[in-house]
C-alpha cells in the first residue's frame, strides 16, 4: 500500500465502509452488545437509539466522552470501526453551525439582565423549580392558548438532555455535539456556539465573573470539566477538571454562591464496573468548590470518606475494591440561613456498601465538612451486571438501585417551618428538618419504585405542596425489551407540612401509539395555578393545581427548525419545562432504554385573543 492510502486508511481506521461494517460488527458483539442489546438496554442506549446518532458523535463518545472507560483497550481504528457498524455512517467532518445564525451579533443582552429569567437548574437557590408569576409572565388563563414558536434541532442527537438557562434575552443550552449554544431567548436564532471537550448534560448558570465586569456562564461536561465562559462573546474563561477518575462526569448543575461554584461529581462506572475484568469499584462521589474567578479548587468533599481499598476476587480472578459509588447525580441545594449545601446520592457500586449511599448530606459551604447524613435506602451496592446475563462483578446480595437522581428542594412553608423535601426512585417522598439535623418529618409512598421506577429527575414546591412525577416505567417481557404501554405514570400534589396527597393526576393510557409508556419520568416544573409535566410518551402536559387537565402537546413527530438541521421530537425525559418570560421551552427526544429519540428544543408562547 503507498503512504497516501495508508494514511487515508489510518485516518479513517478502515479503507472502506464495507470493512468497518464487517469488523465492527464483530467488535460490537464481542465488547458491546451484552450492554446495548441485552436487558441492561434499560439503563443504556439500544441499538435503535444509537443509529439515530453521527458517527461523530458516537466516536467521540468512545474516544474522549462517556464512554472512555468502557472502550480505553480498544484502538482507535477499532472504535472507528464500532462507531461505523452502530450508526450505519461514516465521518462528516463538517457542521452545520452557520445555519439558523441571527442576522446581527449581539454586543450587548437582547433583554435586561434583571428581567424574566430562568437561572440554572431549580431557578432558585432551594431548587424548588417554581417560577413567581412575575418572572414566568405566563398565567394559567394564557397556559391553554400556548402554541409553538420556534424549534432547534441539534445535530445527529437521540437525546435532548441539558435544559436551556434563560437571562437578558439570552438562552444558553448545551447539546450532544459537544458544544453549547447560545440563542436569542424569543427567535431561536444562533448568536453563538462553543466547542467543548464533551456533552454537556445539565443546566448552565449565568452571573457576573468575581472582580471583572465580564458575565459568564458556567456548567459542567461528561469528562468532569468545569467551564466559565464569557456569556456574551462564547470565549472560554477557565476550565478546570474536577476529578481524575476515569469514569467521572457532571450530569448535575453545578450551582453558584457568594463566588464560589459548587460542582457535583457523578460517574458512569456502574456501567464500566459490569465487565468481568473490570477492577470493579473505585469511583466515590464528591462536590467540589471552585473559585469562580479562577476555577482554582477551594476544597473537595467526598460522600465516602473511605478511600476505596482492595477487598475480594470475582469469579474470574479479578481484584474487587470498595466501598464506592455514592455519585452525586443532581444540583446541590444551597442553605445560606445555615451555611450549608444539600445533595442527594446514587447506590453503592461494590460491597461494603456505604452508609452515605442513597442518601440526603449536608456539608458546611466554607469547608466542605459533613454536617449530617440521612439515609433512605440501606444496602444498596448494584452495578449494570445485575441487569446482564454475566453477572460476575453483580455484589452479592445486591441492592434494588433505589439512589436519588434529583435535587433536594429546600422550601419554607406559610407559618416559618422549613423542610428539605426530595422524592427517590423507590416511589417514596421525603421530608427531613434542615435545622433538626436532617431529621425525618415524613414520608409517603406514591410509587412502586424502581430502577427506573418511582421519581427521577426533580420534583417541583412552593409554599404548601410538592408536586411529583412517577416513573415506575415498565418493559414487555417478550424478548424485545418494548415499553409497557400499560405500567407507570401518576402525578401527585402532596401536602408539604403532612405529606397527604392532596393531588392526583392518573396514569394517560398511550392508546395505539408505538414505543410509548404513560411513565413521567422527567423533571416537573410549576408556576402559580399550574403544574407542568412531560411524559415518555412526548406528550408535555399542563394540570390546574386541582389535576384539571389545561393544555397538552404532542412533542414526538416531526418539525421545521430555525437552525436548518432535520428535527425530530421524542420522548420527554431528564429535564422540565423552563417557563420565562411569556414563554415556556421543552426538550423532546430520549433514546434510552427503548424511548423515542429526538433533538429538539422547542419553544411556546401563548397566542393572543
């Protein structure tokens, strides 16, 4: 072979389409297909989720994204080869980033930088995702005339998972094309975009950067990089990379303080951890504070004090370690009464199981000392194995995968008492005494639960109740791994000073529809008179307080977007409505676990009489 065509060759990793076809077809099955094919699908992407994706996308998901540490012994003509056979492409080697660009660049916020906003995950400090009608500009009168205005597609995506922040008529939003983008909060035009190490997954938080008259955005990336990034222009501030293990990443918001950003630390070594060769586990969750003039680290706090240490062999030989897990897959809560923050975490991975697992804490905020502990769920090592037909890294005895993947919600009711209220995917609601200690008030079941079961993403409160979605998502038994068309779903209102179900919306049957469940898994969002919820299905739906339905739209078919990219709405999962202004945006389209894939973003505002 001359050097032209074996640098081609080596370039592309395989001198034709047909080669990468027919090897990657046996890498997959040999390294891939136990998790993407088998009964583990629930919690990872199946085959038709991956073929909606680019090549690009899955390579770099292989090569430097989340799934590093689950590919680091394959080379890189193999992973070429993977990502070939899995998405039926090969590169593009361009973008489409001059589409849908707004005809003028901003050097000043289109809106004023103290108007409607939605600002990071909860839109407040306690992460109550409730909206005062002064900045949703949005009633529930208006809520039944709402109609699209604009859709943005991002490029060769199955999920839309990061929700947008909205402030000074800007909207920043990241995607799974490893950029974040800046839009015009009312057209969805493009005023920038940003390339970045890795997808980000979680809300973005805007403010003024300490000691500069500059404002920026921060958030996190699936490679465990922190960023700040001039908000105005898209020039990147500072990076910094918050943890060295290979698994880690940030799936929760990072959340802002009196200039310090607080960095939640998450991992995908569950899944990494279910190879039998794997060293399965050494990943322990963490926050890490970080100046947010410099991303210079102030302290890290772990949620196991124990350093993982050697404890038994596998089946196979292989060295076992632990305890670890205790991720951290949501925002923190912010309590500046007591200067403390709250964060809820994920199972155990391997034996012992730690204490700190499935569990509310609260650290000091100047130190990062652990306050308190409350635990829900004892016991609960699991790793993906449990799932798959090798089960040799499963712990024994293992756990029923019931960790928190949402916020605690730090709320004060009417007559002064305060309560940390959170829901978890055991199907039980929590309410706990931020100023007792972490005590527990009350509880109350409102779902089977699961591991994809009971409350996932977030729940939303106001004064008096807290409003929560269940999951308790279900699969055919058929071989196929289809969604149960008749499991799952319920929305409750539920009493916050007695935790009595005061609400309740009953499971909407999916009719006729295919790869539907009437599971409501994603984030609830809630404004005065009006609670928001969007569903596997991809239906995004709107209650009156007392479970009257208002409004409904069907988010899982196909539109025209701004951006000139193809779009497609799928199922609604991970994130809530963002309600801003008059208007209120959703994401649509989550390819896991057998749910409908989509890119969407899209935008509503109510018509006028």
């Amino acid at each position: 072979m001359s050097l032209r065509p074996a640098l081609a060759a080596l370039l592309i990793g395989f001198s034709s389409p047909a080669l990468a076809q027919q090897d990657g077809a046996a890498l997959y099955a040999a390294h891939c297909a136990q998790c993407h094919d088998g009964d583990a699908q629930a919690r990872v992407p199946g085959r038709g989720a991956l073929q909606a994706m680019s090549f690009d996308h899955v390579l770099g998901a292989l090569t430097s994204g989340s799934m590093t540490a689950m590919a680091k012994d394959r080379s890189d003509a193999e992973r070429r080869a993977i990502a070939s056979f899995v998405t039926g492409k090969m590169p593009t080697g361009g973008g489409a980033d001059a589409d849908g660009r707004c005809a003028q660049q901003a050097n000043s916020f289109p809106g004023p930088l103290d108007g409607p906003r939605w600002n990071g995950w909860g839109v407040d400090a306690g992460n109550s995702r409730f909206q005062p009608a002064d900045m949703a500009g949005l009633t529930a009168e208006q809520v039944p005339r709402l109609r699209l205005k604009w859709a943005y597609a991002f490029p060769s995506a199955s999920v839309s998972f990061a929700p947008p922040t909205i402030v000074g008529g800007m909207l920043f939003i990241g995607g799974t094309d490893r950029k974040v983008h800046a839009l015009d909060a009312r057209s969805g035009c493009t005023l920038w975009t940003l390339a970045i190490d890795a997808a980000v997954h979680a809300a973005i938080s805007f403010a003024k950067l300490p000691g500069s008259d500059q404002y920026a955005i921060f958030f996190g990336d699936l490679r465990a990089n922190a960023y700040a990034v001039n908000a105005l222009t898209g020039a990147l501030i500072w990076k910094t990379k918050v943890e060295e293990h290979a698994a880690a990443r940030i799936t929760g918001a990072p959340t802002l303080h009196d200039g310090v950003l607080y960095v939640p630390v998450s991992s995908l070594e569950e899944a990494a951890g279910s190879q039998a060769s794997y060293e399965c586990c050494t990943f322990r969750g963490s926050v890490v504070a970080l100046e947010a003039a410099t991303g210079k680290t102030v302290w890290q706090a772990y949620t196991i004090p124990e350093i993982p240490h050697p404890t038994t062999r596998n089946a196979r030989g292989t060295q076992l370690f632990g305890p670890s897990g205790a991720a951290i897959w949501s925002a923190p809560t912010i309590d500046a009464k007591r200067g403390a923050l709250y964060v809820a975490t994920s199972n155990s991975y391997s034996n012992p199981p730690a204490a700190t697992a499935d569990s509310i804490l609260a650290f000091e905020l100047g130190s990062g000392k652990l306050l308190w502990k409350q635990q829900a769920t004892p016991k609960d090592a699991f790793v993906v194995a449990c799932f798959m037909a090798d089960k040799t890294n499963c712990p024994d005895e293992p756990g029923p995968d019931h960790d928190f993947g949402q916020s605690p919600i730090l709320v004060t009711l009417r007559d002064g008492k305060r309560i940390l209220a959170i829901a978890q995917k055991s199907g039980v609601v929590h309410a706990l005494d931020p100023d007792d200690g972490g005590k527990i008030l009350w509880q109350t079941r409102i779902g089977k639960g699961g591991s994809l079961g009971g409350s996932e993403w977030g729940s939303a409160a106001d004064g008096e109740r807290i409003y929560v979605a269940n999951s308790d998502v279900r699969f055919t038994r058929d071989g196929t791994r289809q969604l149960d068309p008749t499991q799952g779903g319920g929305l409750f209102g539920l009493d916050l000073a007695s935790g009595k179900v005061v609400m309740e919306v009953p499971p909407v049957a999916c009719g006729e529809r295919l790869q539907c469940s009437p599971a409501l898994s994603a984030a609830v969002s809630l404004i005065p008179g009006v609670v928001f919820s969007g569903g596997v299905s991809g239906f995004l739906r709107a209650y009156a307080t007392d479970g009257k339905l208002l409004w409904e739209f069907d988010t899982a078919r196909d539109f025209k977007a701004v951006n000139g990219i193809p779009a497609h709405g799928g199922a609604i999962d991970g994130p809530g409505p963002v309600i801003a202004g008059g208007m209120l945006y959703t994401n649509s389209g989550y390819g896991q676990w057998s749910g409908v894939p989509g890119n969407l973003l899209l935008a509503f505002e109510a018509a006028t009489e």
